[in-house]
C-alpha cells in the first residue's frame, strides 16, 4: 500500500512534468496542447498507482493496456492533407508522456527524469529544425503557371538552392503548368515567397502548405 502523501507528491510531480511539455505545444499551435499532456499523464500515473496498490503481484498487464490504449489516443493526433501527414513528432510525445506518468506512478524517479531529459532535447531539437525550414518542415508549394515556361523562369519563381521538385505536369490544351515543390524556408520568410509569387505576372494560382 502506497502512503498518501507519497500518492500525491507523485500526482502533483507528474502534472509539473505534464504541464511544461503541454505548455509548450501549446504555444507553439500543435494538433494537442496544455490539457491532453495533463489529463494523459496523470490518468497513466493514476492507473499505474492503482496497478500496484491492486494487484501488487503482477501489475504488468494493467500497465500494459494503459500504454496501448494511449497508442490509439496519439493516432487521433495525426493530420492527412493531401499525400502528406503531420503530427508524427506529437503523436509520439502523448505515448512518452504517457510512459513517463506511468513510471511515475510506479515511483521510478531516475527512469522518469533521464527520460525527461531526452523529450525536452528532442522538442528544442525538433524545433530549432522547424525554424529552418529542414525535412518535415519544409513548406509545400503548388504552382499553376502559364505556359510557355522555361527552366530558368520556374527557377526563378521560389528560392535558389532551397527548392526539390516533386511534381511537374503540363497541360498543353490549357497553357498552363502544374508544379509542387518543397521549399526549405524560415517562418518568417514564407511572407516574402507569398509576396513575390504574388508579383509574378506567370503566376496564375498557388498554394503553401
């Protein structure tokens, strides 16, 4: 039997942990913010308290379908739009977090801040990368275009050395051309591809995701 005290600095640790990572995707306008971390992490550190208090013997199996169903929890973090899918990197963080409040339930304190530590390099990481424009992060943009075009206009349209063509489609009845590209931008940049896109007399529609 766990002692009461030790039940609550154990709820209240897991919801100072929770609240931070919460808070910051929060902040930062991610598919799941402050309360899901709280709510997930508390509820998994609750059921791993009630594991151990009921079935101290064997509370592996009662662990384990806590972690499971939060599997399915962190799937409902995931976007479709178009051929692509975001929210791998918060889905994953439910399911840690989940993890962590069940270690912290169980009263493994080294497990839970080593852990801790690792989560929070990755989101810094994860979002030095983001404010780069690098891999995932990089804005999809879909071009049409009038036609006639030149490879020298089309690589003048979005930013030299920045810009993978993925996709590139010419419809000769309608003298246009259908281009996608990735293009590697800051944040703060993406206002000045609008723009100059924008500005492009050969542009007729575009798009960036």
């Amino acid at each position: 039997m766990i002692d009461p005290t030790e039940v609550v600095f154990r709820l209240l640790f897991v919801f100072g942990l929770a609240f931070s990572v919460g808070l910051e995707r929060q902040l930062h306008r991610k598919p799941v913010g402050l309360g899901t971390f709280i709510f997930v992490s508390m509820g998994a550190a609750t059921l791993a308290i009630l594991a151990i208090t009921l079935e101290e013997d064997n509370p592996l199996p009662l662990l384990g379908g806590v972690i499971t169903g939060i599997g399915f929890l962190g799937a409902g973090a995931l976007i479709r739009s178009n051929d692509r899918v975001f929210g791998f990197t918060t889905a994953a963080l439910v399911w840690a977090m989940a993890a962590l409040g069940v270690a912290a339930g169980a009263g493994l304190y080294l497990l839970v801040i080593v852990n801790y530590a690792v989560v929070w390099a990755v989101v810094l990481t994860d979002r030095f990368l983001e404010g780069k424009g690098f891999g995932s992060h990089a804005k999809l943009v879909h071009l049409t275009i009038a036609n006639p075009l030149s490879a020298q206009d089309l690589d003048g349209m979005l930013p030299p050395s920045f810009a993978r063509f993925e996709r590139i489609h010419v419809d000769k009845e309608a003298h246009q051309v259908s281009v996608t590209a990735q293009v590697r931008l800051k944040p703060g940049d993406v206002a000045g591809l609008l723009d100059a896109l924008r500005r492009n007399e050969k542009v007729r529609k575009f798009e960036v995701e």
